[in-house]
C-alpha cells in the first residue's frame, strides 16, 4: 500500500541574535567605565524578585547608541516571526540598565516589562572550559554551564529550555527577544572579575 504522508509545524517564536563591534558598543562602554569608577554616583536599578545581583544600574548617556542597534534588530525579528502590530515600525528604549554580575549570582525565571528586551554582554571572565574544569576540581556536581536560558512551553504544553552557553566568546554579542518570554540566568564560578551585561525594554515610540 502507498500512502502519501504530509506534516505540520506549530509556530512559536524565538530570538535573533548579532555580533557588533567595538564601534558599535563604543559609547556603550564609555558610560559603564564611568559607572564602574564611580558606583555611588550611578543611579540604581533593582530587581530582586528575579534575582540576587547587587550592582544594577541605568544606562543614560548610551540609550541613543542602544536604540540605533536594537531597532534594526527589532525588525529583523519583526520579519522573521511575523511578531508586533502591522504599521508599527517606530521604537524606543523605555529602560536600559546594565548588571555587574559576580560570581555565584543569578537570575531566575522572569519577563521583562517592554514589548521586545534585549541582552548584551559586553565582558564575560571566563570560558566554558575555566567553568568545566573549577567544578570537577571543586567536587561540585553542576550539570548546566554559565548560561542565558529561555523557557517556553510546546504545543503539548510541556516547558522547555533553550540553552544558550555564555563564556569569553559572547563578548559583544546581542539577543533581541519578546519581554513577554520567561528567561533565566546561571551563574559562574571560576572568575572573581564581573559578567557585564546590558539589558533593556523596547518599546513602540509614542505608546
């Protein structure tokens, strides 16, 4: 018996990521130098109900930069996914922030407030292999590596990870996702130096 067979995929939606350069992040840098010299002068920004990072703090001076590469990137996504409001293709940053991470830190599963949020990372101390080899040589039984994680639920409502790994490589880096989608964040183990990431809530313009 022949029998001719056909198939379907459920939609769902997911991320779209870059590489920049150092000109690109220029400004970028410039501002969180400042803000590194000079913690108590920054402004700062909490957000203890996802997470245990102590040094959070706005980014100002640098959203005009921030803007001119998430906007791009929002559209791109807007293609790919066939994600947002038809006509809508005017955005602005509603907050950036940027979070000296230390070791041990995380964040748990949580969403952002924006339409679309983003994650840059602008340095990270370490690389899978300095995380792989501190914990077998600690003795410490940690199955998952330094990562940025999304969780989403399939068409048979099951949750599931998308892992990404995070080490040296990511420098420079950005994801642009729904602010909608549950995330997390690993910590590391093996550098006493800060993961500096930017993050930020994309909003249409005028909403």
């Amino acid at each position: 018996m022949s029998t001719e067979h056909y198939y379907g995929n459920f939609p769902n939606v997911g991320f779209v990521g870059a590489t920049l350069s150092a000109d690109d992040v220029n400004s970028i840098t410039a501002e969180i130098e400042d803000i590194q010299n000079n913690f108590d002068k920054a402004t700062p920004i909490h957000h203890g109900h996802a997470g245990n990072i102590k040094k959070e703090y706005l980014l100002t001076t640098s959203v005009p930069s921030i803007l001119d590469i998430v906007a791009p990137l929002v559209q791109k996504y807007r293609e790919v996914f066939d994600f947002g409001l038809k006509g809508k293709d005017q955005y602005t940053i509603s907050t950036a922030w940027v979070n000296f991470q230390s070791k041990h830190e995380y964040f748990t599963g949580h969403t952002h407030q924006g339409l679309f949020s983003f994650a840059l990372w602008i340095k990270v101390p370490y690389t899978i292999e300095q995380e792989q080899e501190f914990c077998s040589t600690e003795n410490k039984f940690i199955n998952t590596i330094p990562s940025f994680n999304f969780h989403y639920t399939d068409a048979l409502g099951r949750i599931r990870p998308w892992v990404i790994p995070v080490d040296r490589t990511f420098e420079n880096k950005i994801i642009i996702f729904p602010g909608g989608m549950t995330h997390s964040v690993n910590p590391f183990y093996s550098s006493d130096d800060y993961r500096i990431v930017v993050s930020g809530n994309i909003d249409y313009d005028g909403d």
